[in-house]
C-alpha cells in the first residue's frame, strides 16, 4: 500500500501544500482553517520543548496531551496513513 506525502509550509497558515500521491503524480492540497493550524502549530511547539523538561514525569505528561492533541487534528486532514512533513523555522 502506497503512502500519501504532504509537504506542508509553515505552521498556522492557511495556504495549503502538495502531496506526492500513489500515481507518482504531485496533487494541491487545499489550505486548512487557519485557527486549528494555529493551535497545531503550538502543540508542536509544546511537543518540541517539553522534550527538554528534565523533571521526572512532567515532560512526559505534557507531551502526552500534546501529542494525542496534534494526532486528533492531523487525522482530520490527512487520509490513508499519508507522512506529513512540516517546515518551520
């Protein structure tokens, strides 16, 4: 089974990106509503950092609700097991 790749530019904006689909083909992907894109970008965000919190289970739980976050609002735009690359700055 063949996977979806979209490339996604940065987070929090609404001008979608591309997908290289099963036909080797690249397809638009149409831009996702700004606001969720916005809270997306700052569970990445708290995702990247909590990463660095040393304190024995903290991180961890933060990053926990961050990612079951990120996961819930990616599965409303992307199908079929598809890979998200996400630039950033």
């Amino acid at each position: 089974m063949s996977k979806n790749i979209y490339f996604i530019g940065q987070l929090g904006s609404d001008a979608g990106g591309w997908y290289i689909g099963a036909d080797g083909k690249i397809h638009r992907v149409p831009g996702w509503n700004p606001e969720a894109m916005t809270d997306l970008a700052a569970a990445v965000h708290v995702i990247r950092y909590a990463n660095l919190v040393k304190t024995a289970g903290f991180g961890s739980q933060i990053m926990k609700e961050a990612v079951g976050f990120a996961q819930k609002q990616l599965a409303e735009y992307v199908k079929d097991g598809g890979i998200v690359v996400i630039s950033g700055h």
